[in-house]
C-alpha cells in the first residue's frame, strides 16, 4: 500500500475505532434495552476476556496443541497458582513469566 | 479555556480519589498492556510500514487487536474496504461493550460520550465493570475512568512506539507477548465470583476454540453470545447461586 492510500486507510481505521467503540453511545436518546439483555451481558467482560486468553493458551497454528511439553502450560498453572496464593495480577503474570521464559527461550517448549 | 484553568482542572481531577483508584488498578495490567504494545509495534515496522506511518497509526487507530490484523492486509497492498470491513469485523465486541457504557455515561452529552467510547479499550472496560458492577450512573466513575485510561493509553503508546524504533533488536521470538496474556488471566480469575461465572467463562473459551477457524476474530462474538445464554439460563434456573449483583 502506498504512502497516501495509507494515511487514508488509518484515518478510515481511526473513525473505526470511534464508531464501533461508541455505537450505543452515539444516538441522543437512548435505545431501550430489554432488561434480559442487560442482566446478560454482565457476562460479558469475563466471557471477552475467556475467548481471548483460553485459545491463547491451549492453541498452536490454529490447532489444539497435541503435547504437554509447551511452556505456556506450566506457566498457567504457576500464573494460576500465585494469584490465588496472593491475588496480585501483576504477580501473577511475574510468576507466569518466570516459569514461562526459561522454558520457551532456554528449553524451545 | 486558557492554559492555566485547564491545569487547574487536571490537578483538581488528580486529587479525586477514584482517577487514584483507576491509577493503582491500571498499573497492575501496565505490564501486560506494554508487553502488547511492544509487540505491535514491532509487528507494524516489521512489516514493512515506514515509522512515521506506523507511529501516526498507533496513535490515531489505537486499537491493538484490529491493528495487528489489518496491518498484514495493508502491506499485502488489499484494497481499503478489505482494510476497513475487516477492522469493523473485528472492533464488533465493542458495539456490545458500548451497549453497557451507554448505562453508566448516557448522561453526558455526544462529545464526551464519544470520547469515551474512543478510549474505551478491552482492559479499560473489564477493570470499569469489576469496580462498578451496577450498570447505573455514579459521580466517581468518570474520575475513575480517566485514571484507568490515562495509564493504559500511556503505557500502550510509549511501548508501541519503543517497539517501533527497536523493531530489529526486539527479541520477539522471546513470546513477550504472553505476559499480555497473563495480565488478563489474572483479570479474569479475579472476577470468577461464582459458579456461574465460572461456567460462563468455561463455556466462552470452549466456544472461542471451537469457532477459532472462522475469519476477522469472529470467534469471539461466538464466545460472548455462548456466555451471555448459559449466565442467563444458569441464574434463571439457580437463582440463588448467581453472586453478579443485578441491578
């Protein structure tokens, strides 16, 4: 993609984000809600964070992965592990971390 | 509004104990938000974006997960609506997120809602609704908010354009990026308050795994419909277990 279609591509990609992140919050009047929908999507946040992290974890290259020697399992369980040790997040991704790099960077898991 | 009312305004904003609130939660995810920043600016210059570009892209998009994806596309020169479409598909949760943001900033007028919405990325929202589970309106939740948003646009710019100016000495093959990842898991096992809960989540990572082969990260919108179904069957038919407080 050249310089200029770029730069429009990116302001395009800039209203994007403004629209999609306002959608309900753009109209003047409020549209009503059914209050079944509302009490749904209190699960929301969990269930965004669930679909992010658990193919994270589990998928390789699209795929489950088939093998237990990959660093990202010990160190959930140690991520896991230190945050109901000590409910601190930012704990738990040190101790992830400490597990994690040596075995993926060190040991190729 | 001259310079010196506008400062007079910040240090009154800083001195609200929520914006200090939404400071200290924040920082807690800085590291995780960083490490993706990092990553992706690594990944824009990598790919061939000269740096002011990407620098103007990081600043203007700011919205990591539609970046990586699109930025792939941009290099292989595809055309704009094929940029544009697949930025909509994969921005599409946070048309269900604005849908809750509307519940607690309704009340401010069109620019402030905008610019809410504007700021308003995954980490943000998630910490917003762990500390403010009632979808109502409060006075210390815009303080709140701007203190959450104000460390997580810092850290999120200043490590992305680091990423960018030290694209060739990132050692990404590290997978710095997974501290991302468990920033968030820390998140999540913090809002796992009960069974349901713990189900929903169960159930809206199966459902992400499973539908991983559809296209734009629309695996995602599967994960969420899935949890938002079984927390609304599983607390009509266990009332008592639910512990998400309505409102």
């Amino acid at each position: 993609m050249g310089f200029w279609e770029s730069i429009v591509a990116i302001l395009g990609l800039a209203v994007i984000t403004v629209i999609t992140r306002s959608f309900f919050l753009l109209p003047e009047r409020e549209w009503p809600l059914p209050e079944w929908l509302k009490r749904g999507l209190r699960y929301a946040p969990l269930a965004a964070l669930a679909t992010v992290l658990v193919p994270e974890l589990v998928m390789r290259d699209g795929a489950l992965i088939t093998t237990l020697a990959d660093a990202r399992l010990p160190a959930l369980l140690a991520a896991c592990a230190f945050y109901f040790w000590r409910h601190s997040i930012l704990g738990t991704l040190v101790a992830g971390m400490a597990v994690y790099l040596p075995l993926h960077v060190g040991l190729g898991w | 509004m001259t310079v010196a009312a506008a400062l007079r305004r910040v240090a009154a904003l800083t001195r609200e104990p929520e914006f200090r609130r939404g400071l200290v939660d924040m920082s807690g995810m800085s590291v995780g938000v960083g490490a993706w920043g990092l990553v992706t600016g690594v990944a824009m210059v990598k790919s061939g974006m000269p740096l002011g570009v990407a620098v103007l892209m990081s600043l203007l998009v700011y919205a990591g997960s539609a970046q990586l994806v699109v930025v792939p596309l941009m290099a292989a020169g595809s055309p704009l609506w094929v940029v544009w479409l697949t930025a909509c598909c994969v921005n599409l949760r946070f048309v269900i997120f604005s849908a809750m943001w509307r519940g607690y900033f309704g009340g401010l007028d069109r620019l402030r809602r905008c610019l809410i919405g504007y700021f308003s990325g995954d980490v943000v929202f998630v910490l917003f609704q762990r500390r403010f589970p009632d979808l109502r309106p409060r006075p210390e939740q815009l303080p709140y908010f701007m203190g959450a948003t104000a460390i997580n646009w810092t850290s999120w710019q200043l490590m992305s354009l680091l990423g960018m100016v030290l694209a060739n000495e990132v050692p990404v093959h590290w997978g710095l990026g997974f501290a991302g990842v468990l920033a968030l898991l820390g998140v999540l096992l913090s809002m796992l308050s009960d069974r349901i809960a713990w189900l929903a989540a169960g159930v809206a990572g199966a459902a992400a795994v499973a539908a991983f082969a559809l296209p734009l990260k629309l695996n995602i919108l599967v994960g969420i419909a899935a949890a938002v179904a079984v927390g609304l069957v599983l607390e009509a038919a266990y009332p008592r277990h639910s512990r998400i407080r309505s409102r």
